[in-house]
C-alpha cells in the first residue's frame, strides 16, 4: 500500500521539476515549503495508516462488530427475535460456543435488517469481506463528489478511522456515506440513515438547508421503512425496550469503561451524563454559528450520547479538507488541532478524556473557514445567514 502512495509523492515532485535528472533533498523540501498543507497530511496519513495496519487483523467471526449484522437475519429466520439477549445469545453460542456471550447483542433497529439480510445468506467470513469491500467503495464514491481539486482521495478516505472500522466489520462507513449524500440533498440517504440515528441526526436539518420538501419526503421514507419493516420483521417495541434498558446501560456500565475509555470518542463515554450534557450545550452554541456537512459531523461526536474511533470517519474527511483547503489561512495552533482531531481515532488509545476537547476546539476552527448557515437573531426573528463564502486561499 505505501509503494504507490510514494510513487505518486516522486510523481508530484518530477511534475514540479521537469528538466530535473534527479531528486535531491533540496528539490524535496522546496517541494513541501510549496505544499504545505498536503505535506502534513501524507505526514498525518502515514502515522495514521502505520497505526491502522499494525491494528489490523481478520479474525475470527465472533471476535467482530460484524457477526451481528451477519447473525441477526439468521436468527430472524430461524423464529428467534434479536432483542431478547438471553434467547438471542442462547442461540448464537449454540452455533458459535466458543464466543462470547455479550458478543450477542443487536443494537439495531429493525429496519437496518433490510441493508443486513442479503449478505447474511454467505458464509460468514466471506460476508465480512464482501461487506468491507461494498462498504469501502460506497463510501469512496460519496466522498470523493466532495473532495477539493488537487486532494488524493486516499488521504481523505483511508484514514485511521475508516482502516479501524473495517477492521471492526462496522456500519459506520455505510452510514458516513449516506450522511454526506444527505447533506447534499438526498432524501432517499437521510431516510436509509435513520438505521443509525446516533451519527445520523443531523442529517435532517442539513436536508432542511436544501428545502422543506426533500425533508418532508426522507420523514416518508423513513416511515415507509418502518412499517415494511414491521410487517416483515417485527420487533419493533423489542428495539425501543432494548434500546432504552440493556443498550442504555452499557454505555454507563463500570466493567464496560475499560474498554470505552480506549475507544470511545464522545463526552458520555469519560466524563459521564454531567459532561455530555455541558459538551452538547457548548458545542450546540458553537455549531449554530456555522452550520454545515463538516461542522455538523463534528459537532456529532460532542452531542450523541455514544460514539467511537470507527465512526470518525466522515469527521476526519472533513479535517482533510480544511488542511488542505486552508492551510495558508490558518494559524499555527489552529493546524495543530486540526491534526490532531485527525489523529483522534489513534489518540483514543491514551484515554476518551482527550478527544471531547480537541474535537470541541477543531468544530471552533471549522466554523471560521468552512462555508456555511449562520443562525442569528434579525430583526425580531432567527434568521440564516450565508458565512464564510470566500473561495479558499482568497
């Protein structure tokens, strides 16, 4: 993987000195003094992928976030419902008796089985692959429409949060996907996102930037979703049960913190209920100050109750962007917490008590250069107001 990523950095510097035989030091560093946003972020992208590989492992199914989305259809068709633990779990260690148990647990809702159900029918380690390979290119696909001139797609893409998220079998890239195609207007991706309403609830008032009416049908969708879901599935007051009793608990349960504390990237998972409401507050006030796709996936990470290193993936695009974008433009700590809110799915391993307050103070930098909505009070009413227009390096 890093032999063409090199390749094309010696590609940038032949194209920048066409009648050179060779490449010096001198030639290099005139190269970065000429380049310096992209010359941190290769930098930051080879931490961070060096990070992900040594992580990186495919192991065996029932070690994996992905055994759920693999498992629950089958349990579905085979008459049991994923939302009693105790049935659900019974069941899952009579097919996988080495796992274990707590690995069991379909968070969910019933809806999602429609995205899930199809590659349940492979064997299980080729649903994992295949699963990684259609999420990764999903993801691709919707990121790189956003991507500035001139930005390898791959820095952007394959950063430390998405190289853990397929190492995890998780939803997030799916989910990252459908929330930047929200952002740009689509109602069909903000009614498919609802599967993951933790990362996805801002869709809805970036939808709304677009008009009332893609709104009001993503809302149909959405309710289309459920009731087919219902009548095919079921379950739906199991989900609301499990979600507010068993799913609720783990976030706040002692023998789980080790575990969140390493990995967890929202206020709730270190400073508990007292610090995720004072993170939403502050970075509510912040977020109506520049509302837009980078801004509101950010500000996800201080709102949502629950989040991890895996999800960051739409987060760390949108840092990309803003060092590469505007990398003249800002200041030198403004570059340092950019870089490091980059970096949050590695710095996570240190402790979840650093990434609330890098996470605040880069959503801050955001809304002084990305374009976006302001909300404001005008003459006796709220009102938006169009920010930060300029062209960047204007």
């Amino acid at each position: 993987m890093l032999r063409p990523v090199l390749g094309w950095v010696l590609d940038q510097f032949a194209q920048s000195r066409p009648r050179a035989r060779r490449i010096g030091v001198k030639a290099i560093w005139q190269w970065v003094g000429a380049h310096g946003g992209l010359s941190i972020l290769i930098f930051l992208w080879l931490l961070g992928f060096a990070y992900a590989v040594r992580k990186f492992s495919f192991g065996v199914i029932w070690e994996s976030d992905y055994l759920n989305y693999w498992f629950a259809p089958r349990a579905v068709r085979a008459g049991i419902n994923p939302y009693d633990v105790a049935a659900y779990q019974h069941y899952g260690l009579s097919i996988f008796p080495k796992a274990y148990p707590p690995q069991f647990n379909f968070t969910y809702p019933p809806h999602s089985l429609f995205l899930f159900w199809p590659l349940s029918y492979l064997p299980a380690f080729v649903s994992w692959l295949a699963w990684c390979v259609v999420s990764l290119g999903f993801f691709w696909l919707a990121a790189r429409r956003v991507l500035p001139a001139g930005l390898p797609s791959f820095i952007a893409v394959l950063t430390p949060a998405t190289m853990l998220c397929l190492n995890f079998g998780q939803t997030s890239l799916i989910a990252g996907g459908l929330f930047l195609l929200a952002a740009g207007g689509s109602w069909v991706a903000a009614g498919l996102l609802t599967f993951k309403p933790q990362l996805g609830f801002l869709a809805a008032p970036l939808l709304l930037l677009k008009g009332r009416k893609p709104v009001l049908i993503a809302i149909a969708t959405t309710i289309v979703l459920v009731i087919l879901s219902q009548l095919i599935f079921g379950g739906w007051k199991d989900f609301f049960e499990h979600a507010s009793g068993y799913q609720a608990a783990q976030i706040f349960d002692e023998e789980k913190k080790n575990t969140w504390y390493i990995i967890g990237t929202t206020p709730a998972m270190g400073y508990g209920r007292l610090g995720m409401v004072i993170y939403m507050i502050v970075a509510t006030i912040v977020l109506v100050r520049n509302f837009n796709v980078w801004t509101a996936a950010t500000a996800t990470f201080l709102i949502s109750p629950y989040g991890f290193h895996y999800d960051m993936s739409v987060v760390t695009v949108g840092f990309v962007i803003l060092l590469y974008s505007y990398w003249d433009r800002m200041s030198l700590w403004q570059r340092l917490v950019a870089s490091l809110v980059f970096l949050a799915p590695v710095i996570v391993q240190f402790g979840t008590w650093w990434i609330p307050p890098i996470t605040l103070l880069g959503l801050f930098i955001q809304t002084q250069y990305f374009p976006g909505a302001q909300l404001a009070w005008k003459d006796g009413r709220f009102a938006l107001t169009q920010i930060n227009q300029s062209e960047p390096g204007s």
